[in-house]
C-alpha cells in the first residue's frame, strides 16, 4: 500500500477477471483485508467500507483512498451488479470520514487502456 499527497492510505482494489458479485466481494475481502466475519452482500460491504475500524492499519488515522482499477469488463458483464457497486462505493463515501473511493482506468493495469488520452 502507498499513499496519495494528502496523506491517505491507498489501496488499489483491481477488478481484472472478476466476472460476478462473488468474485468481487472476494477482491474487495482481499484489498481491503476485510475480517472473515464479513458477509460478502452489498450491505456488509458499505457497512465496512464505512467504519474505521475494519479499514487496513493507519487508514482510520490518515484516511484511506479506495482506487478501483480493471472495473470495466465486469461493468459490461454484469451491468446491474456494477450500478448496485457504485451505489455502495458513493454511499460508503458519504458515510465514512475520510474514505474516499475512485474508479481508476477501467482495463486492467497490466494491459494498456483500451481509450485514448
């Protein structure tokens, strides 16, 4: 993990390969280091987003910076599962001082962006 020039903790959660809700609330289980009491529903997911105290070591003290990167594929596929993401990254956002999370490029970082610029 790294920081940004504000000081927050960033954590890239990189969706490459995901293909179904499962396999996202697994990445997300892995990224974040969520406890295995996490429930893997869009509800435990906001609800951990949002409290501090689950957040990886520092990031409640510093903040954390959630960067979801590779999303794209999984968007396409799964269109109404990835509406349902966003709605509890930005409700996770609004809830938890100093979570911020941001979609990063929408390809996988390993692979060049399928956009220009």
């Amino acid at each position: 993990m790294t920081e940004d020039p504000a000081g927050r903790l960033v954590v890239t959660l990189d969706l490459d390969g995901v293909t179904d809700k499962a396999g996202l609330m697994d990445r997300c289980a892995a990224a974040l280091g969520l406890p295995d009491w996490f429930g893997r529903n869009w509800d435990a997911l906001a609800d951990c987003l949002a409290d501090p105290s689950v957040w990886p070591e520092g990031a409640a003290e510093r903040g954390l910076l959630v960067v979801v990167e590779g999303w794209r594929a999984y968007a396409e596929a799964r269109p109404e599962e990835w509406q349902v993401a966003e709605e509890v990254f930005a409700e996770a956002t609004d809830r938890g001082p100093g979570l911020f999370v941001t979609l990063g490029v929408g390809a996988s970082s390993k692979y060049p962006p399928d956009q220009p610029g």
